[in-house]
C-alpha cells in the first residue's frame, strides 16, 4: 500500500487510473472495516476495565 507514493500519476493511461482508483478503494473500505473493528475491541476493553476493576478498600489508622 506504500506504492502510492511513488506513481508518476501524468504518466497512467485511463485505464491504470481506472484499475488504480479501484485497487485504491477496495483497500480504503477494507482499512476501515479494520479500523471499526479496532475501536470496537478498544471500546469494549475500556468497558470491561471500569466493570472489572475493584479498588482495595483503604485502612484507618485509628
């Protein structure tokens, strides 16, 4: 995916541009399925660290 940098956009043919913005695409949608899929775990962990979590009780001098 780190190709994009270095294609000399002037020089594709309409046809490369068209299978490039394709390509392009797909892996945008495929990132962001990955990307939802993340959050969701990252949510659901901060989720079950506020439930999990029990703090010791303090002791009293007295």
């Amino acid at each position: 995916m780190g190709f994009v940098k270095y294609i000399d956009f002037s020089a594709l043919s309409d046809e490369e541009r068209e299978a490039l913005q394709k390509l392009l695409e797909a892996q945008k949608e495929d990132l962001m399925d990955a990307l939802k899929n993340a959050n969701q775990g990252l949510a659901a962990l901060k989720k079950g660290a506020k439930k999990g979590g029990k703090k010791a009780k303090s002791k009293k001098k007295k």
